[in-house]
C-alpha cells in the first residue's frame, strides 16, 4: 500500500496576547487506505474527520500550540481515539487553549512516528514557538516545518513565546541541512523546497524578522 500525503485547507482564527487574526491552515494527512497521522489539526475536528473517513487515525501530531494549530485536536482525538503529541515545551501555549486538557504524549527530539509506511523523524526547530518540531521524512523527501519554515522565510517571531536569532539556528542547523530536494509543506501557504529556501538565509538575517 503506497504511503501518500493529503492537503485539507481549513479556516478560522490565531489568538494571542491580545490579538486575533483570521488564518487559513493547512491541515496534512500521511498514511494509507487503512491508517493515517495527522499533522495539526486545525480548525474543523469534522471536516478534518471527514478527510479520514474510516480510515484508523492513529496519532494527531501538532508542529507548535499556536490555538490555530491545536484548536480541533482534542475533538479529533475523542471521535476517533487517536493519541496527540506535543513538544512538552510547548505546554503552556497549549494550556491557554485547553487549560482542562493534556496532550497525551510528549515528542522527543530524533524520535520517529510510523503510520502506514511513514517513518516521520522529529526535529525539535524552536524560535517561532519553544517546543515547535518540523517532521522528515525522507522516504517521502517530505519535511512538515508547521510555522517554523515557509516559502519566503521564517516563520514569524514577533510574539510572546517567539525569538528570531533562534528560529534562524533552528532552519540553518536542522532544515538547510536537509536534501536539496526535499519538499517543505509548511502551516500556511504554499510549499516549497529546501533547495528553494537555503540561498536567502542570509536576507532573512539581514531583514531580521
């Protein structure tokens, strides 16, 4: 059974200190005919159920605890009994949105989660959040960056929990390091490559944001 990536766009709000911002996210679901992973569910527990159909959800993985990243997971994970995963950095982001709720599990650095003939090795990339991850792949020479890495450069930095010369590390250490080749589908937006990206670092440096 080939292991293969679906895209779900969904639609609804980023809240933080103070703000609120309308956001279109890009929900990822890895996996096969009979199991699949998804990566942030965001938004919409049902349309995102939907896309899963009968199919056996085996873990809701979230990329950072932004509430546009995590806001369905809890409804996601009590319709179909898959298990969240979160970087426990990340905890206290997630707490403002699901003060009453944990995550079930904690992602580890170098860790790797199977679904279906997935091998998605952790990358823990803070800076845009604490405990924000990226997931390779490279039987699928796919990574997942969340809001780490996106077409044009980081991701932003200007809130609370966020710090730019740290998400810079964490692209040029952890993501650049990558095959050129290697897709990035990201949070929002489109995607892109790593190959794409890895010329600009230094204008990102120098636009320092």
């Amino acid at each position: 059974m080939t292991t293969r990536i679906e895209h779900l766009v969904t639609s609804g709000q980023f809240s933080l200190d103070g703000g609120t911002w309308d956001v279109d996210n890009n929900v990822w679901i890895v996996g096969d005919d009979h199991e699949v992973i998804v990566i942030d569910a965001a938004h919409d527990a049902d349309a995102i159920a939907e896309a899963v159909g009968d199919r056996r959800l085996k873990a809701i993985v979230c990329t950072h605890a932004h509430n546009d990243h995590i806001d369905a997971a809890p409804a996601l994970a009590d319709r179909t009994g898959a298990t969240i995963w979160l970087h426990h950095d990340d905890l206290p982001l997630w707490k403002q949105t699901h003060p009453d709720r944990d995550p079930d599990s904690w992602l580890v650095d170098g860790q790797v989660i199977e679904a279906a003939g997935a091998d998605l090795t952790v990358l823990h990339t803070p800076g845009h959040a604490p405990g924000a991850v990226c997931l390779y792949d490279p039987g699928l020479a796919t990574v997942f960056t969340g809001d780490t890495l996106f077409q044009g450069g980081p991701g932003a930095t200007g809130r609370s929990f966020s710090h730019f010369p740290t998400i810079v590390d964490s692209i040029r250490e952890r993501l650049l390091t990558l095959p050129p080749e290697t897709k990035v589908r990201t949070g929002h937006g489109d995607s892109t490559t790593i190959g794409a990206e890895a010329p600009h670092l230094e204008e990102w440096i120098a636009r320092g944001h």
